[in-house]
C-alpha cells in the first residue's frame, strides 16, 4: 500500500532544502557545507514556520556510514598510538564531566531553574540519553532535550567556522588503511558495521550506529582486512542526513516560550566551547600534539558530528574520534551516580 504523501512529503521536504542548502555551500567554500548548510537551512525554514522535517532513521543511517568511515583510519600503527593515549583520554573524558557540572551550575543561575534540570540539559552527552537520565531524577524532559539539541547545533555550527576563520587545517599523518573503493567489499563492509550497528541498537547502546560501525570497522582494520574504502560521495550524504536531523530538532515555539532559559544555555554553550578550547591548547602542548586536533577533542560536540569535522580538516580523525568515544562512554555511565551521590551530600549537609 503506498503511503499517503502527508507523511512523506515533510521529509522529503527537508532532505531537498538540506541537499540545495549544501550545494550553495559547496560553491561558496563555506567550512562543512553538507552538514552545516542543511543544519541551518532546515532550522531556518523551521523558525519561519514552514512545515519540513528529517527522514526517519537519517540520524542513524548518517551514524552508521560516518562510523564505518572513521574505523578505517585505526590502522595498526595508529591503534597502538592512541592505546599509549588511553591516561589522556580519560583524563579529557573527566574534564567534560566536571564541565559538564559546571555549565549546568551557570545555567541554573542565570535561568533560575532546578539544578537536577540544569544539569542533565549541560552535560555534553546526547539528548536522547540524557533526557532519560534527566527523567529518573525529576528534570524537565523538554528543557533537557532542548538544550542538548541547541548544544549539538551551535557546536557543530561555530567551530567549524572558526578553524576556517584561523585557516587551521592540516595534512594529517593519520591516513585509512585503504584509499581504494571497491563495490563488493564496500557492501561487504557497511553490511558488517550495519549489523553492529543494530546489535548495540538492540542492546539499548547509545549512539548505537556509530559506536556499532566503529566497533566492527576498528577490529578489520586493525587486523588489516581492508575491504574498501567508503567513497566521498557517501560520507556527503551521511553529513547531509545528520545535517538535517540536526537541523528538524529545532522547535520555535521552545525557544518563544522559554527565552531567559535559551539565553542561560547559549551563554552556557559558548563558556564550554571557550574553556575547552583552553583545555585542548593546553593539553596539546603538555603532550606535544596538534593544538587544533585537541580542540576538536575536547570539544563540547557529538562523536560524528566532531570527527567528520576532523575528517574534512585533516586534524587526527582517530584521536578525535577515541577522545569523543572515551568522553561519550564515561558520561553515561558516570552522570548519573555522580548525581544521586552528589544529591545525597547536600541533603545530609542540610
């Protein structure tokens, strides 16, 4: 039975301005142009109030084939390279769950909401997840997923043209194991890191699609088992695909109806932007890295989202990549004991 357009038309909507949004990008040079320009086309026709939407399942099938993508660059040399980063990840994965704290404490302050609210909408993890975390505890479900959407989209908008603006791009060292496409071992291979992909999907693994690709993509390159490369033209619609999927969560009726709140977060945003960006100069230095690389790293931004950036600046996409993975593993697991013990202590200091 074909489905009526009603509940098509929406997405296909969507996808068109996404793809002319990142066509004009391409011809105007803009930093990221087939995740930035349908991010900001979409968000746009959405504030004027033109009905569009993402595809159903785009954010995940963009995870998926970004996350196949990016495992292709853990070659041997570069797996035992960041093995021997493994204190440093950690040590960036504990600096964004204490910012995390820190920005949710200035979002309370300034929007004079609940701390619980306050900080589960500021911990850089996804929306999905930490609305659910945010649930068990007593936050505000919306206010949380409002922030975390409008963290992802103003991270993913700002930093890539601010590298553009200092010209901070490299020829990055780190390199795939194989350049070459080949059509049956690309089926292959996206068919493997798809099937990952729903196992951790299945096993209520956030960031299922991502984590699953890399999960499995990682291992055969380690191994050297290079079945293909995954050509430009698909990584460009899977940017295309998150781009829109970024870009439909914007809701302009939150942002009328809870303005002092959407300032406390914008604010909030752009504090953890500038103090990782310290982190990672810093961190860069004591380590002797790339100072940009670690930016990216350390950035307030999603797994894909900063290692597709990576990818299309040439900064490290495997360092990038495992910090974001470490940052991503951590704060789920650790947000929300850190909280209930957090809760405890201030009840008995009453």
């Amino acid at each position: 039975m074909t489905a009526h357009p009603a509940a098509w038309l929406p997405a296909a909507k969507g996808l068109a301005i996404g793809l002319a949004a990142a066509l004009v990008c391409v011809v105007v040079h803009a930093p990221l142009p087939w995740m930035i320009g349908p991010l900001g086309a979409v968000a746009a026709c959405r504030s004027a109030g033109i009905e569009c939407a993402a595809p159903a399942g785009g954010r995940q099938a963009g995870q998926w084939i970004i996350g196949t993508a990016l495992g292709l660059y853990f070659t041997p040399p570069v797996a035992e390279f960041v093995t021997r980063m493994w204190w440093l990840l950690l040590f960036a994965a504990v600096f964004a769950l204490a910012l995390g704290y820190f920005c949710g404490y200035l979002v309370a302050r300034l929007a004079g909401i609940d701390r619980t609210t306050a900080v589960f909408a500021s911990v850089p993890g996804g929306a999905a997840e930490m609305s659910v975390l945010g649930e068990r505890y007593g936050a505000r479900v919306d206010e949380v997923a409002a922030a975390q959407s409008l963290r992802l989209m103003l991270v993913v908008v700002v930093i890539p043209w601010v590298f553009a603006a200092l010209n901070a791009h490299g020829s990055d060292a780190f390199q795939p194991g194989t350049t070459e496409v080949d059509g049956i071992g690309l089926a292959a291979l996206l068919a493997c890191t798809l099937a990952g992909g729903l196992v951790l999907q299945r096993l209520g693994v956030a960031n299922a699609f991502v984590l699953g690709a890399l999960a499995v993509a990682i291992p055969l390159t380690v191994a050297e088992v290079n079945l293909s490369a995954v050509p430009r033209w698909l990584t460009n619609a899977a940017q295309l695909l998150l781009g829109c999927a970024l870009g439909a969560r914007f809701e302009r009726s939150f942002l009328r109806r809870a303005p002092r709140f959407v300032a406390a977060v914008v604010v909030s945003i752009g504090a953890a932007m500038a103090l990782s960006a310290v982190f990672g100069v810093a961190v860069a230095a004591a380590a002797g890295l790339h100072p940009a690389t670690l930016v990216l790293a350390t950035a307030p931004g999603g797994i894909a989202e900063m290692s597709i950036t990576a990818k299309v600046l040439e900064l490290g996409v495997p360092l990038v990549t495992a910090f974001h993975v470490t940052r991503v593993v951590l704060l789920l697991t650790c947000t929300a004991p850190l909280f209930a013990w957090l809760r405890r202590r201030r009840r008995r200091a009453r």
